[in-house]
C-alpha cells in the first residue's frame, strides 16, 4: 500500500512539473509571438475606431482609424476629412482595442502602396489639403505631383479652387518632412 501511494505522489510531482514546464514554454511562445509583430498589425486590430495618434510636429491627430499600410495611417476626423499619417513620425497611439490583426505580409502590391502612392491619390483627386511637417510648419495648397522624394504642392488661398489665377507660388516639400496631410473641403465657386 505504501510503494502504490509513493509512486501516486512521486506521479503527480511529474504531472505538476511537466505543466509548470509547459506554462513556462508557452509564456515564452507568446513573448516571442509579440515580439515579431509591427506597429501595423497592432493598429489594423483597431480599424474602424476612433484611436488618437500623437506625431512629431502635428501633436495629437484624432479620428477614425479607416485604414493601415506599410508606412502610412489613413483616419477620419470628426470633420469627415481624410487625415493621412506617415508612420515614422508616429510617437504613441491611444484607444487601441484589445484584439491585435494576425501578422500579415503585404505582398508585393501593398509594399508599393506607400507614402508616396497616397499622396499620389490626393493629387489625382486635386484635393486642397493642409500638410504639416515634422518641424510644426503647415503649407496649403493642392498637391500637384508627387516625385520619388518629394510633392509640389500649388499653393492658393483656401477659399480658391486651385486654378491658375489664384496659384500664389509653387512649393517642393520633402516627403521626409511631411507628418500629416489632412484634407479640406473643396472650394466653391
């Protein structure tokens, strides 16, 4: 009776570290998990709700997260306007949910969908747009054509749509310098 019982106890010492070993292993799993995820998959768990971004240069950027790429946020503010954030002068982002989207590989497509691409768009749509840059200066105008390094930008007054008459300079923005482009309704007539 007693050796049935010592090999019980001596079976349930075993049972108990194999699962202290297997809790340890997979803490260690999930360390390493978190570890290989970017800022990206942590935000795109996040779509479609309301996040604030603080960024280098514009401060605190809030609205809708809409949508995550390689190097850029895409929010709506509570104006409806697009605001577009370049990810590397992102310092925090607040309201995230708890769910994280699974780590993803863009693809060869989403790895061309940059910065560059997005800004791409605005100029497509002539959009006027407020451009904030990394030092705290603001520039307004109409994102003419974006280059491999830079965006010309036609600078009117904002109340003017962007026609040749009203165009008061052109100005070459460095896309290192841009923080956040924010969209303005366009102008009437």
């Amino acid at each position: 009776m007693r050796w049935q019982q010592l090999f019980a106890d001596l079976e349930a010492r075993l049972a108990e570290e194999e699962a202290a070993d297997e809790r340890r292993e997979e803490a260690s799993r999930a360390r390493a998990e978190w570890g290989r995820l970017r800022l990206a998959d942590r935000l795109r768990g996040s779509l479609g709700r309301p996040v604030t971004v603080s960024c280098q240069g514009a401060g605190d950027v809030t609205g809708r997260l809409v949508e995550v790429g390689v190097d850029w946020l895409l929010l709506e503010d509570g104006q409806h306007r697009e605001v577009l954030v370049a990810q590397r002068v992102v310092r925090t982002v607040g309201g995230l949910t708890a769910r994280t989207a699974a780590e993803c590989d863009p693809g060869a497509v989403g790895r061309r969908l940059d910065l560059r691409r997005a800004l791409r768009g605005l100029a497509r749509d002539r959009a006027l747009v407020h451009c904030l840059l990394d030092d705290g200066g603001v520039v307004t105008g109409t994102v003419d054509r974006v280059g491999a390094d830079f965006l010309e930008l036609a600078e009117h007054p904002a109340d003017l749509p962007r026609r040749r008459g009203a165009v008061t300079g052109v100005r070459a923005v460095v896309l290192q310098a841009v923080a956040v482009v924010r969209t303005q309704p366009p102008a009437t007539v």
